[in-house]
C-alpha cells in the first residue's frame, strides 16, 4: 500500500543509510579541470579585476 505523499513535497528517496553516507566526502573527487577553473577564477579577482580598475579602458 503507498504511503500518502504531502502536497508540498516529494517522498524523501533512500540514499543509504546516515554511516554510509557520512563517509562520502568531497576529498579525492575534485577533477583537476575544476582546480583549473578555480585558479582562473582566483586570479582574475586578484590580479585582473585590480589591474582593470587601475587602467581603464580608454575611449
């Protein structure tokens, strides 16, 4: 028998049990594609933003 599901949100999904999926973590899943958009992005903020805001665009 189905069990009702609340008008305001989907039934919860079985994703494993709390242990398993504590042990999932972040670390060791990163591709290096992702630290190279970091490191873009890093030095953009740090180095390009500051350098376009000391010679802006002449007209």
């Amino acid at each position: 028998m189905p069990r009702a599901v609340s008008a305001n949100r989907p039934s919860k999904i079985y994703r494993g049990s709390r242990k398993r999926l504590r042990r999932i973590t972040l670390r060791g899943n990163w591709s290096i594609e992702l630290w190279i958009f970091i490191a873009i992005i890093a030095f953009m903020l740090l180095v390009g933003v500051p350098w376009l805001i000391r010679h802006p665009p002449v007209d």
